[in-house]
C-alpha cells in the first residue's frame, strides 16, 4: 500500500511536519510519495490508498484575504487542474481514504469540492485561530476507533476556529480557544464520503505537535482507517 503526500506552503515548517508524518505512515505500513505541486500530488493519486493533504496551498485571492498574501497570489497562489480534480474525484469513487492536516481547510478555497469531501471550509475574514502559545487541554467528546481509550491531553498547537461546515460532522476532539470567550472547538472528525473515507486533523502546526504520545496515536490511528490498513 501506498499514500500520496502534498507537502508545501507559506508560513509553517512543512518539510518538518511532514517528516513527522512519513514515519507515522511508515509505521502503519504505507510507503510515501511526496510532492510540493498540486498537480502532480493530485495526478499521482491513481493506485494509492490515501491522500495526505499537510499544505497551505490556495489562490491567496480575494478582498477578505490578508495584503501579505495577496501580494505573493502570482507566484504563489494555487489552483488544481481540471485533471488533478477528476483524478481526486476518482480517488473519492475507488474508496481511496484522505488525511487532511491542520491548514488543509484552506487549500483550494476556489474547489467546493475539496470542502464538501473535509466537511468544512475555512473562510478569511471569518475563521481564525490564536497565536500559537501557552499549551492547550484537548479532550474526547466523541466515540470512534480513532480515538478509544485517548484520555484528555495537553498540546502546545493552534486551535482553529469558526470554520464553514459545509457538512454533517461529529467532533472526536475539542478544545477551547485560548484567550476567548470559553467557546469550545472542534479539532478532529472522521466522515465516510462517499465511498472514501476522510479524517480533519486540526493539530499539527509544528513538529512538537507530533512528539505528543496521544496525538501521534490519533494520527497513526487516522492512517489506519482512512487507507484501510
């Protein structure tokens, strides 16, 4: 078996957290293609049993998006090919599993598609999340083999909230947000689409998020059930 690994991205340590994520994978049993384009993660896709989407890739267009974004949208903006999107559509049909990690919402904001399969989108001007800083408790509030027998943990990572649900989901893990009102959020789900299977993983802004035992569990576990290991 195999997966499919987009890397790359403004902003965060990608190479290091997606390191983290090869050797998880590695320990499930799935070898790792990885690829920085868009295109060519998402033409790879024929054969493999999981795509893991660890990338901060979009158009960086629009009024509500930061200027410091806008600004790089020509040479950094991302938008996938009509061929990559049959190609991820086919990966949906053949039951082929995604793993999509923390900034994933936003990637291909231009793609409903992309949201419709996570469950949520992340809307600029809307959703956001505090500084990365003092640790966060993240408990379990829901039942799935993701998460059985994950006892309440404490992680330094950022807690992303106020996304768009563009579908159904049940939480597995919530936190509240750090300085804010007490609003809890919701930071993993696991959702059957289709006939593929798809798990959102908020945590994992930097590689200490990885070095956690509960989290490193949850994402070996995620693996797992989305590629049918």
């Amino acid at each position: 078996m195999h997966a499919v690994v987009l890397s790359g991205g403004l902003t965060h340590d990608f190479p290091a957290t997606t390191s983290c994520l090869l050797a998880e994978l590695d320990s499930v049993g799935l070898n790792a293609d990885v690829h920085t384009d868009v295109d060519a993660a998402l033409g790879a896709l024929p054969g493999a049993a999981l795509l893991v989407v660890n990338a901060l890739r979009w158009t960086m267009t629009g009024p509500e998006v930061p200027e410091r974004y806008r600004a790089q949208a020509d040479a950094q903006g991302a938008s996938p090919s009509s061929e990559a999107r049959a190609a991820f559509d086919a990966h949906l049909a053949a039951g082929g599993g995604v793993l999509a990690m923390h900034t994933a919402p936003i990637c291909f904001d231009d793609w409903p598609a992309w949201a419709d399969a996570l469950g949520a989108r992340w809307v600029w001007g809307r959703s956001q999340h505090p500084p990365l800083g003092p640790p966060v408790d993240v408990e379990v509030c829901g039942e799935h083999e993701i998460v059985t027998g994950i006892g309440r943990f404490t992680i330094v990572d950022e807690v992303y909230g106020d996304l768009e649900f563009r579908r159904s989901v049940t939480p597995l893990l919530q936190a509240p947000q750090p300085d804010d009102d007490g609003r809890v959020m919701p930071l993993l789900w696991a959702r059957e689409h289709g006939a593929a299977r798809v798990v959102y993983d908020a945590l994992g802004h930097h590689a200490p998020s990885y070095e956690v035992p509960e989290h490193a569990a949850i994402v070996r576990r995620a693996i797992a059930w989305t590629s049918r290991a």
